[in-house]
C-alpha cells in the first residue's frame, strides 16, 4: 500500500516531467578467445562505444572472463569488466565503475537453429564523486536473454535475441506533505530516503547479429541493438531531502557495432 501511494505522489504530480528521447550510437570491439582445454575458454575484449552520430566518445570498456561447458546443453561464466565513461561536456573521463558478472546458458538445436536462454546476474560498483540519493553505489541487476541462430551455413550463423534488464535495488524513498516552493521559485517534495528498493525493468532489448567465419580462427560479428529504455530518474539535493523530480524517462535507442574475435 506504501510503494502504490508513493508511485501516486511521485508520478501524478510530476508527470509532465517525463519524456521520451531518442538517440543512437557505435560500438566497436576487439576479443580474443583461448581455448585452455575441451569446454574451457579464456576471453579478453575491449570495447569503444561512440555516442551520437559518431559524435563523441561515450566509453571504454574492458572485459575478462572465462567460460565453462560441464554438459553439451549448458555453459557458465564468470567476468570482470573495467568501464571508463567519457563526459563530452568536460572533455575527460568518469570515476571508474568496476563490474562482476556471473552467467549461465542453456541450449538445445533443431536442425539447423540453435535456440538459448542466458542468465546473468551483475553487480557494479561505481566510484567517485556523486549523489548517493540518485544513484545507487553498489548496483545489481539481472539480464534474461532468449535467441535463436540460423547454422546452416558454412561461414554465416544469424541471429535474433531479445533481452530484459530488470534493476534490483533502485533508489527509492516517500515525500512527506505537497508540494513546496523555494524562494527562487523552484517547486520540490520534502523527501525521505528509504534505500535502495526499488525493482524493475529498466530495458527491452532486441539484438540482431550475423557471425562471419572468415577462417578458423577469425570472426567478424556486425550487429545492430535495439533499446527502448526506461529509467527511474530521481533528482534530490546533496542532501536528499528535497524532492525536484521523479519520473520514468523513456528513451528509444538503435546501436551498431561490429566486434573483431581472434581463436586459438
């Protein structure tokens, strides 16, 4: 009954600060895949992500990881990734975030398709300086991701999947009386955070992708991601006791890419 009244405080009053934004990007990446033994592999990839049209750096990201087969139907992996966000307004980068991940992936094939369904459970923690109110310092989250893959063909396997975020500890509080007004004008809500509760699905994503087998030991992989992207925003002071905005902010996002994969 508490979450259903604070949904209603939060999202009548401020629904007009929702909004939809649409934007679009690049991505590029490099891996390469070592084959230690039958079902266990060893993986390294960096990642540069463009924001825009081809406007600006948005990211560099890299990731270690190593993958293990125990049945024919099922593969589990452990990673880390490093990620370094750029700001384009400062002309620098972020505080680091550190990200540990943890997945398994179950298939079975049917003549020539081969069908998937991966969990991957997330933890990141991000460093520096900022409002602990808005964000939250240490995140988990699960992806959910089924697809199905075309083999039957030599040197091209495509593929579509579709994968849901869900956020499981969001910022989230209560706002405590109406509406209040600053003397510069500026309208807020008296604000009591009530930690980081808040569950939900933040992204639908479908990723369309073709693996191109130029030899044994390369492969080329273009792929297109398409977002609708959707979350929670909150904005407080430093202090979070003052309340400016809560809303769902809607974003629709188209991604390209195209990752390079060296095996030995």
């Amino acid at each position: 009954m508490k979450k259903f009244v604070l949904t209603l405080a939060l999202l009548l009053p401020l629904a007009a600060a929702a909004q939809t934004e649409i934007s679009g990007g690049a991505r590029f990446s490099v891996a390469a895949d070592y084959k230690i033994r039958k079902g266990l592999h060893v993986n390294v990839e960096e990642e540069v992500r463009i924001s825009g049209a081809f406007q600006s750096l948005n990211r560099l990201q890299t990731t270690v990881g190593v993958d293990y087969k125990p049945l024919k139907f099922l593969k589990i992996g452990v990673g880390y990734s490093l990620i370094n966000s750029y700001s384009y307004v400062d002309r620098s980068f972020k505080a680091p975030r550190h990200r540990v991940f943890v997945d398994a992936t179950g298939h079975f094939t049917w003549n020539h398709f081969s069908f998937s369904l991966r969990e991957r459970g997330q933890y990141t923690h991000r460093t520096g300086t900022f409002n602990a109110y808005q964000n939250t310092p240490d995140a988990f989250a699960l992806k959910s991701r089924i697809g199905v893959e075309y083999k039957g063909w030599t040197y091209f396997e495509p593929g579509v999947f579709f994968e849901l975020r869900t956020q499981l500890n969001a910022p989230w509080g209560e706002t405590n009386g109406g509406m209040q007004t600053k003397d510069d004008g500026t309208t807020y809500y008296v604000y009591t955070p009530t930690g980081y509760t808040h569950v939900y699905n933040d992204r639908y994503r479908f990723i369309f992708r073709t693996d191109i087998k130029l030899s044994q030991h390369h492969v080329l992989k273009p792929y297109a991601l398409i977002d609708f992207y959707s979350p929670y925003v909150i904005d407080t002071n430093a202090e979070g006791t003052r309340l400016f905005k809560a809303a769902y902010v809607d974003q629709f996002r188209v991604n390209v890419g195209i990752n390079y994969t060296f095996k030995f």
